[in-house]
C-alpha cells in the first residue's frame, strides 16, 4: 500500500501518520512487525502466504522509550479494495516564501498591544523562585485577557506546579489576540515542575491566531544527567515533550504568531513544534540542552510539520536569526511531512550531533534555507536532504539550498535516498577536519542543480570536495545511482580530492575551477563536459538559441537568431562569431562569446508588442509577430494552461474578455494575468469486490471538471449502486467537481447456491440499506447453517460504539437492524462474527 495510503489511514483512525506507519506498516514493501491473523477471521494459505481482512499487530512496544507509539497490540481491518488516490502533483516551482504564482508572500504584521498590560503579580504570581504555584494566577490574567491585551510577565522564576483545566499534559493554554511578554529572555523563567515527563506541552496554542510570545525562557526543573547517545534514549529524560506546541484544531491552523527572544532549555523532544500551521515567525531564540537526544523524536530545536499529504497548511514559516548550541540537540531545524515553503534563514548552528538542518525524509518540498552558518558538526551534515529509518526516506523536489557557511561539518551538504530536484548553489564548505568528510554529497539525488559553490582547505583524512556514490538506500528503500546530476562553476580546492565520481549516470560537468587538490577529478564512470554559450546585445534586440539552454556538450552545433527591436536592424557578429549571416551556427568546442551588433533604421515606422505572463498560460497574436507597422489592429486571445482560468488583462488592455483587440499607435505592454482553478479531491471507496475507473484519472480535478465513474465488479461480484456524493445505479455515471466529493461504490458477492432453496453456502456480511444512512440501517448476513451471530459496528479510532446480539440464526439471508442514533457522522466499519467466521464492511453515516 502507498505511503498516501497509510497518510489517510492515520487521518481516519484519528492518529498521526508517525503513530500508524511507524508503528505498524512502514511504507511499500515492508511487512507488518510479528503480524496475526485474530482467530476466527477467514483466511487463505497460498504459496505459504496468508490473507486475511483482519490482522493484529501484537509486540512489546518499539525499541525506543517513545510517546510516540502508545499501544503494543492494534486491530487492523484491512479493507483491499479501498482505492487511494495519488495527490496532486506540485504545480509550482517557486521555494520560501513564495506564492504558486511566483509572488512574494509577505507575512503579516505581528500582532499588536491595543489594550490592556496584564501584571500576572497582581493577580498572585510569586516572582520568586519558591514551592508556590504560579500557574493559576498567570492562567487567570489568561482568562481574563480580552483581545489586544497582552499578559507580562516581570523577571522572575515563575513555577508550574499544575496543569491546564481539561487538559492533564499541559500548563498553560494561550488565546486568539493575546501576547505573552517577559521583561527579559534571561530574567524571566517559566518554570515546569513535573519532572516526571507526564507533560506534553508548557505552552500551547490551537487553531488561534494573532498572539506574539517574547521575551522568555522556558525550561524545567530536570535534575539528571544529559546525554549525547544518539542510538539510545536518555533514560533519565524529562521535562515537557515540547515547551511551545503550535497545531491545527480540527483543521483549523493558527497563523500569524510570532516567537521572539525566547530561550529554549531542558525540553524532551522540540523546543517548538509546528504544524500543521502557517505564518509562524521564530527570531531571535536561543535552544540548547535537550534532555533527550535519541531516536523517536527527541532533541529538536525546531520541527515544522505537516499532515503527510500535499496539500496542507504547513507552509509560509519562517526560522531566523535563532542559535542552536548542541552538543544536546540531535537537531536544530526539521521539516518533515509534506511541509513547504517555508524559510530558514539567518541562523547559526554550533555542534548539534546529528543534521543541523534536517529535511527529514518525507516529502518536504520548496523549502528554503539560506545564509544560516554551522559549526562543528561532525557526526552528520550540515543540511540533510533526506533521512534513514522509521518510514523516512526522500525528501521531496524543489528544495533550494544557498549561501550557506559550513565549517568542519562532516558534510556540508547531503543529498540521498531519490530526494529530487535540489538546488544547491553558493554555499561555502571550510575547515573540516573530519576524516572521509565531504563537502557536497550526493547519492540517490536525481536532477540535483550543483552550482556556484566553493569547496576549499578541508584538512580532513580522504575529504571529497564534491562525491557523488552510489546509495544504498535505507530498509530497502532509496537504493540507486546519481541520476543527471549538473556540476557548474563550483570551485573546489585544498581538499584531499576535489570531485570524486564512484557512480552514476547523466552527470554534467561545466566550467567547474578544480585545482590544488590531492587528486583533483577522478571519476569511474563516463561524465559528459560542457560548455557555454554566452551572448551579449549591442543596440536594441535579443538572440535566441537553439537548442536554448546556454549550456552544451561539447561538439554540439548551436543556432543563433538575431531578432531585432522595432525601428532597429540586425547589422553583424563579433566575438566568436563573425558575418552578418542571420541565422547563423556555431560548434561549442570551447566557451564561446558571442555580440550580436544592432543599428537604428530612421527608415521604419514600427512598434513594438511586449507580452508578460503572470500565472501559466499563453497569449496568441493575430496577426502574430511582435513587431508591426504602427497603426496595426491585433486580436490578442489569452489562452489558460489545464488547470488555470484567465483574470483579466492589463497594461494596454483591461476587462476579462480572453479574446480582444488594439490598435498598436507605440510601444505596447500586455499583460494576460492568469490565476489557479481551485483544486477539488474526489476520494473513492469501495465496498465488496470491484473496482472504480475514473475519466479523467487521477482524482485531483479543477473545479468544475466533470468526472466519468464507471465501476467494474471482480469475478462473482455485482455492481448495485453509488453513495455518498454519488447515488443510483447509473455505470458509468458522471460527477460534476464543485467541491470535494467522496463516492462509495457498492459491490455484492453472487452468492452460491447448493439446492432449488437457494440457502447460501458460506457466512457473509452482504452490506446494508440504505448506505449511506441516517439514524438506521438495515444489515443483511448470509447464514449457511444454524449459528450464533454478533454485529459490531467500530468507529474510525477503533472504538467499539454499537453491538448487536442476533442470537442464533437459521440458514438463509437474514435482515438486521442497527440503530446509529447518537453517532456522528462518517465511516464505520461493521464487523459481523459467526461462529469461527468474520467479515467486515464499511458503512457511511451522514447527518
């Protein structure tokens, strides 16, 4: 099953995506940890296999002391032919803090003081550092905080001895357009008390907005011994799991909060966690001494997440100006879980044990770090792309990763296990003394931009200035070469090899400076060299290449075309290119320089059309050129990529009218602004055996599209109709997209018959009516011989919420009613026992 798959699995089940597939199923090709088929569920042994649609996982809990997993034993009712639906691919390719479009994303203003300052002493807090519990006068300045005031807090040690009124594991509880303001980040201390590590969160923010927290430290009162073994969890760890949790409620994110000038200290697992979120600004804080720094999440400045999927509202975050001192930090910053565009910047980073920056091997995507300095890191990288263990592998494309200071790191950079589409460029890699260190480090990294770095005096035994090798993936998955990897202008010096290739395919190498090295280029596979092609423009006009690109093989024959300005002329060539010729050709045996030479015509009377795009989509001209005699009358047809609408026009020409006309009196600008269709998931499910085709496939759809369905039944199936957004029995039959839709396809086994009576000839849950349903619903069993039955209906955390006793049935198809009043709506899985036979089915409740 796909890693979406379990991605939604999670998200229905009501746990995260790290709970289930950590813990159960890890992704595509590995099987369940020590799995058991529950006695009594139908099962069939075939080449030693066995199927069942129920299965327990039963172990000792993981390997590692972790909240993360909080059951040893689970019930998985595998539903086969539930169809997952892959998610939209990225549409854009624009890093940070960037919209779809390209445009800046600017963040918004952080949230002002416009009422009340709230003194927490005046409300009974005791500033100084004694048995009294501070908690209940600073969660009532809380309380009683409307929107605009802000809560302050003098220097002091302020102690947390209790915890928040309905919430057991956590201290305080913050609220939509209220600030939390010390007087100082080093005189004024929160404190929590429950060294114990019962508590999740000294802070905690849900589904809010607007809310600034400065000027503070947050730490605990541990007392125990800290700990470096990254294998290992600390035993002796405590303190809250996280001092700041920022998170979605119900899928309502908060935005728009800002962490300024904290400090950050004797935490289990992340100074802040984030997610599911956007616009949160950390500056300017300081994070050191985590109690933990194993495996499971522990000792993490800063972690940004996701929901696992595409589409979420982990993005536009950003991490700057912050210090993370190790060595009690495996992490500084982790983004992980589909998070993207967000933006590191401005950091410094000093002898975290493990990545300081760690895209963590599950799809991150467009995230940008830059400018962020990192010392002593000499166990791990000093940006990883990509991670090993756990359900981690490859990191997601479009990572842009630039002007970053590394200085003894084992690795400046590391690329593996098929992250795509990184972009590394400018980043400085000095002063490793690590043996068989490397600068930049790339295995499985396919389509991996290399450009403009300098590689200089590492020291270190075997330091590889650039390494490209083969990976061998991590649990079986992320094994493969280096696939069309582009090395260009990288300067590499004083290293013991400069650019050292063991594998791969498709590697480009151009105008890369490599000199003073032990060796300064070895490779043991073929590697293509080019060359560029560079033209300069004298006078008003431009050159197009072909092929375009500026960058070629060597040997390679490149077109020229010189195209002039209106009221201008090509005239010649110079450089490496002489003649008037127009077009004209060169081969690329070397760099090449080439000016194409324009002169001014008083003899022409012509305009110019200039064209811009924003969006994707295309502008068609009639007539087509771009250059007319003035006066000339044009019909211009703004013609949208799939997926985007035209807007409007402006520039020369307003309104909304994709096809229009003007009449070109000078030099004209057109703008044809284009905008993204809302995106629309249809999730499919299917119930019994057969399966679903979609026309067009995909399940990611513009909205408005039109969707055709046709359900096909498996060998001793019968289609008998659509649910959910979907009715009737129509095959195919055709949706319209105007929002998110989920269909239910309903299939029913043929039954078997042994006799004129028509008796079934084995147990089964044949489905129920209607489906969906509101308060009740009929269910109807096949029973082949006299035996006892039991219904059980299970909501999506697994929980048993409704239970029929039939008693003992005769053979025959039997209807049963079951009453959903009082449940909320959604799926359910229904679980029907006879005797040693199981079957299960889903059901839909909708209100």
């Amino acid at each position: 099953m796909p890693r979406e798959a379990w991605s939604l699995c999670g998200r229905m089940l009501g746990r995260s995506r790290n709970l289930l597939s950590q813990a159960l199923v890890p992704r595509l090709g590995r099987t369940l940890p020590h799995p058991h088929v529950v006695p009594g569920s139908r099962n069939v042994s075939r080449s030693g296999q066995r199927r069942a649609n129920i299965v327990r996982a039963q172990g000792d809990g993981r390997s590692v002391r972790s909240d993360w997993v909080r059951f040893a034993s689970a019930l998985l009712f595998l539903l086969p032919s539930l169809l997952f639906l892959a998610p939209s691919r990225i549409a854009a390719q624009y890093p940070g803090l960037h919209e779809q479009d390209g445009r800046p994303h600017l963040l918004p203003t952080p949230n002002g003081v416009t009422g009340r300052c709230l003194n927490v002493i005046d409300f009974g807090a005791d500033p100084a550092d004694s048995e009294h519990d501070d908690l209940p006068a600073i969660r009532t300045a809380l309380e009683l905080a409307r929107d605009g005031d802000e809560v302050y807090l003098p220097s002091g040690i302020y102690n947390l001895r209790s915890t928040a009124p309905g919430d057991s594991r956590t201290h305080l509880v913050l609220k939509t357009g209220v600030n939390l303001r010390g007087e100082n980040r080093d005189s004024t201390i929160l404190k929590s008390n429950f060294s114990d590590a019962t508590i999740e969160r000294l802070l905690r923010l849900r589904g809010i907005s607007r809310v600034v927290i400065s000027d503070l430290t947050l730490t605990s009162d541990f007392k125990g011994s800290y700990s470096r073994d990254t294998e290992r969890n600390n035993p002796q760890a405590a303190g809250p799991r996280y001092l700041i949790c920022i998170e979605d409620a119900g899928g309502i994110p908060c935005s728009n909060i800002l962490v300024e000038r904290v400090k950050f200290e004797n935490f289990r697992a992340h100074g802040v966690r984030l997610q599911n979120s956007y616009d949160v600004v950390v500056r300017d804080c300081f994070f050191h001494k985590a109690t933990d720094v194993g495996p499971g999440g522990a000792g993490y400045g800063v972690c940004i997440l996701g929901n696992g999927l595409p589409d979420n509202n982990s993005r536009f975050n950003l991490v700057e100006g912050c210090r993370f001192v190790g060595p009690y930090l495996r992490h500084g910053v982790v983004l992980q879980y589909a998070t993207h565009n967000n933006l590191v910047r401005k950091n410094r980073f000093d002898a975290v044990l493990l990545d300081a920056i760690d895209l963590h091997g599950e799809d991150e995507y467009l995230n940008e770090i830059t400018e962020n300095e990192v010392y002593d890191v000499t166990t791990a990288a000093g940006v990883g792309v990509g991670n090993t263990g756990s359900t981690h592998d490859a990191s997601g494309p479009y990572n842009y990763i630039h002007h970053n200071l590394m200085v003894n790191c084992r690795e400046g950079v590391k690329v593996y296990l098929g992250s795509p589409d990184t972009r590394i460029e400018c980043n400085e890699v000095t002063g490793s003394r690590v043996t068989s260190g490397k600068g930049l480090y790339l295995l499985n990294a396919p389509r991996t931009l290399v450009k403009g770095n300098w590689i200089h005096d590492n020291p270190g035994y075997g330091f590889a200035g650039i390494l490209l090798a083969h990976d061998p993936g991590t649990e079986g998955r992320g094994v493969g070469d280096p696939v069309d990897i582009r090395l260009v202008e990288n300067r590499v010096h004083g290293n013991a090899y400069g650019i050292r290739i063991l594998a791969g395919t498709g590697i480009v190498l151009e105008n890369n400076v490599v000199f003073g090295n032990g060796v300064d280029f070895r490779s043991a596979v073929p590697v293509f060299h080019h060359k560029r092609v560079e033209v300069l423009v004298e006078g008003q006009g431009s050159v197009e290449l072909s092929p375009p690109g500026g960058s070629y093989p060597i040997g390679s024959v490149v077109r020229l075309l010189a195209l002039r300005m209106p009221n201008w002329r090509f005239d010649h060539w110079e450089g490496d290119l002489a003649g008037s010729a127009n077009p004209d050709s060169l081969v690329v045996n070397d760099n090449k320089r080439v000016v194409a030479v324009f002169l001014p015509d008083p003899s022409l009377d012509e305009v110019g059309l200039r064209v811009q795009i924003v969006g994707r989509g295309r502008i068609e001209l009639q007539p087509p050129g771009g250059i007319y005699p003035r006066g000339t009358r044009l019909v211009v047809w703004a013609r949208p990529d799939p997926g985007w609408r035209f807007v409007r026009w402006e520039g020369a020409l307003s309104g909304a009218n994709a096809i229009d006309s003007l009449t070109l009196a000078q030099d004209t600008l057109l703008i044809a602004r284009f905008e993204m269709l809302p995106q629309v998931q249809l999730a499919l499910w299917v119930n019994g055996g057969g399966r679903v085709q979609l026309d067009p496939p995909g399940g990611t759809y513009a909205l408005g599209d039109t969707v055709a369905l046709t359900a096909i039944p498996d060998s001793g199936w019968r289609f008998v109709g659509w649910a959910g957004d979907l009715s009737g029995t129509a095959n195919p039959a055709y949706l319209v997209m105007d929002g998110n839709k989920v269909v239910l396809a309903e299939f029913q086994r043929v039954l078997g018959v042994t006799r004129p009576s028509e008796l079934p000839v084995e147990f089964c849950l044949l489905g129920n009516y209607p489906n969906p349903f509101n308060n009740r619903t009929v269910i109807r069993v096949a029973v082949p011989q006299p035996t006892h039955v039991r219904v059980t209906l299970y909501d999506a955390h697994g929980r048993r919420v409704r239970q029929l006793d039939a008693g003992t049935l005769q053979p025959g198809i039997h209807e049963l009613q079951l009453d959903g009043s009082g449940l909320a709506s959604g799926v359910y899985t229904c679980v029907a026992e006879a005797g040693g036979w199981r079957s299960a089915r889903r059901l839909l409740l909708l209100r």
